[in-house]
C-alpha cells in the first residue's frame, strides 16, 4: 500500500521522463486510434520496444492522461487498494486515458481496468507474460481487449533502424545483430548478456518463486546453444537431472510465457501425437543466440533458420515442422489453414539439392500444395517438378515482400 503523495511523484516524474525519452522508431501496431470500450493490450519479450510504443501512443492524445510503469522501484508494494488512490488522482486531473506498463506486476490489476472501461476512459496496456495476461483478460475483460504482440526489431524495421537498403551484407548484419533496439543502438555485448539473464532470473524464476535459478539458467544456456534442434522434455530432465517430467515441462513453458524462446511440434492432425513427439527450439532474438550461446561452431544455417522462423512467427503462430521420409522445415497456418511451406537452406549445391527438394515435394504432396519455397542466404532460383513449383530467395529478398 502507498500513500497518495508517493502515487502523484511517480506519475509526475515518470511523465517528464516520458516527454523526454527519444520516440523511436514508429512501430507496426495499428488499431488503436478508434479504440474505445476495449483495452489495448501489446505483449512481448523485456526490452523489444513496448515501452517506446506506449510512449509513441501517448504522444497521439491530446486529453489528459496517466502514464504508469509498474517496473518502477517506487511502486514495491502498490497493491489493488491504491488503484483507488490513483483513480482520486485521475478524477482531479481531468483524466480520460491510462496507460500501464508492464501491469502483470501487480495483482488483480483486471478488476480496476474493467470498472474504468466501463466508465469510458481509454486504456493502453503492456506485459510481459504471456500466460498471465491472458488468463487475467480471459476471467475479467472476456470480449473488451485487443491483444498485440510486440517482437524485437523485424527485418524491415532493422533496415529503417540503421538506414540500410536490403541486400545480403545487411541481412548478415541482422542475422548476427538481432533486433532488440538498444544493442543495435550501442553495440555492447553486455546488453543482450544482462537481458538474457534479467529474463531468466526476474520474468521466470523471482515471478514464480523458483529455488533452483541455477538449473534454469544453465537450461536456458543449453537452450539458445541448440536453438533450431529437436528436443524433448524427458531427454533435458536428464541432462539437467531434475527429477521429474512435469518440473521440466513447466520450465519450458516458463520460457515461453517470457517470449524467450518458441516450440514447434511435429504436424500431425493428432493433437495426442503432436504433445509426445520432439519439439524443435527457437529463440526470440539472433542476437541472444550470438551473444549468450556457448556453441563454438559456426551455424550460418542454424542463424538463417531461425530468423526465418521469427519472420513466419511474427505472423502467425500456427507453425509446424514436417517430418514423415524425409524433413521441411517449416508448416504454416491461418486460422487452421494450410498457407506455406519453407525449407531453410544457407546455400544450395550439389551436397543438399536433393535433400531440400524432396522433403518439400514430400510435404507439399502431403499437404496437396503446388507451390513451396526455399529461403537462402544470397540464391534465387525455381525448379518445377512433377506441377510443383520451389521457388528459392534469399532471405533479404523474401522478408521484405
């Protein structure tokens, strides 16, 4: 519980840092200039951006607002009583909008946006757990909130960001850089090092009150250092030697909750089929995997893979992989709906060639498909086989059309 006083120095404050901050790059997100009986809600990974497009969409209102990041240590201790403090606050400025950051900090917080939505104010909202999120929204706002999910810097706005055209250095650079803003900005290994580990230790394992931080970080390690490989949960229970299925399982779902990293199951029409075969681990930014991998083998592929997935992800979260004789890399959906199909490949030549075109022309038989692609660092190409047409890209040209 806070006093009064201590609420009002902390929107004061925050405001004038929020007038100051720099604007950023103008971000994706679209949809909220008419938003009105529902909460917009950005979810995302720690440091992609998200407190930048709040800022981005403050600066749009010209009514009086308050602007709230929970992270702030002056806030400890703010519990669902001061939401009526700050409300006695909002009523004596005029108030029409709130705009909280990182909310999933506080308890109950659903309770408080709900009664304002319905009293007409605009609310803006970030997190930075998934899992939590939704179930707040799913018992208190069921039908008053449009969710959005915030990721590092795309290709596209890689190259805004740096001032670049596309081509294959710069996609290079990104394959190696990543796209959180403030390592782009700096350059400094040691911003994606204390992120990673902030992630590890502050979103997973403080918020859920884990006592072995040690074994999840050396998980996450291992994680990141096979990013792009199959894995399964019996398999790291016995590398990490935890005792049970259910723990590690729980672990990976820890990890995706944060948005750290992303498991694709085997396509099978079977849900039962798709839990027990071996998922395959991506990671949410290359540059993590650059900087905090322990790997000491080069993997251009292994890096093209994954950024690739991001891509495919960014849109859809309905991705698989294909394994039956042979293996494609990527299946995705729509709304249940069959769309693309990719196989990730970093050059092309006489070792691979058939490797790569069977197992695409094995799914897209599979699937009833005509046309797939392969994604490469600097090739193009088609082949025709059978009515089938590949169509290979580089990736610089693939990501930006």
């Amino acid at each position: 519980m806070l006093s009064k006083i201590i609420i009002k120095q902390v929107i004061d404050s925050q405001k004038e840092r929020l007038i100051l901050m720099d604007s950023g790059l103008l971000r994706n997100i679209t949809g909220f200039s008419n938003l009105s009986s529902h909460t917009l809600i950005v979810s995302g990974i720690r440091r992609c951006g998200k407190s930048t497009l709040l800022q981005q969409i403050h600066k749009t209102f010209n009514d009086s607002s308050i602007y709230l990041n929970f992270e702030d240590p002056r806030l400890a201790g703010f519990d669902l009583s001061d939401f009526n403090r700050l409300q006695e606050i909002a009523v004596q400025e005029n108030t029409t909008a709130y705009f909280f950051d990182e909310i999933q900090n506080i308890d109950n917080w659903e309770s408080f946006v709900r009664f304002r939505l319905d009293e007409g104010y605009r609310i803006f909202i970030t997190g930075s757990n998934a899992s939590m999120l939704s179930k707040e929204l799913g018992t208190k706002l069921t039908g008053r909130h449009i969710t959005k999910e915030l990721f590092p810097f795309s290709y596209s706005e890689f190259l805004s960001f740096t001032n670049q055209e596309s081509c294959a250095l710069s996609s290079g650079q990104y394959m190696k850089s990543g796209g959180f803003p403030e390592y782009l900005k700096t350059g400094l290994p040691e911003v994606l090092m204390y992120a990673f580990s902030d992630i590890v230790v502050r979103d997973i394992a403080v918020r859920y009150n884990l006592k072995n931080t040690s074994v999840l970080q050396q998980l996450a390690v291992w994680l990141v250092s096979n990013t792009g490989k199959p894995i399964t949960g019996n398999s790291l229970r016995k590398i990490f030697e935890i005792g049970s299925s259910s723990s590690m399982m729980d672990y990976l779902s820890y990890f995706v909750d944060a948005y750290l990293f992303f498991f694709i199951p085997k396509f099978s029409y079977s849900r039962k089929v798709q839990l027990v075969n071996p998922k395959k681990v991506y990671c949410i930014d290359n540059g993590f995997i650059e900087i905090n991998s322990v790997s000491f083998n080069e993997d251009n592929g292994r890096l093209l893979e994954n950024m690739v997935y991001l891509q495919l992800r960014r849109k859809t979260p309905e991705i698989y992989y294909f394994k039956e004789k042979k293996e494609c890399d990527f299946v995705v959906f729509q709304q249940g709906k069959i769309r693309g199909l990719y196989q990730v490949c970093w050059q092309l030549d006489q070792n691979n060639m058939d490797r790569e075109l069977s197992g695409l022309v094995e799914a897209m038989n599979f699937f009833g498909l005509k046309t797939a692609g392969i994604i490469t660092n600097d090739q193009s190409d088609s082949f025709v086989t059978d009515d089938k047409t590949i169509k290979v890209q580089p990736f610089h040209e693939w990501a930006v059309t």
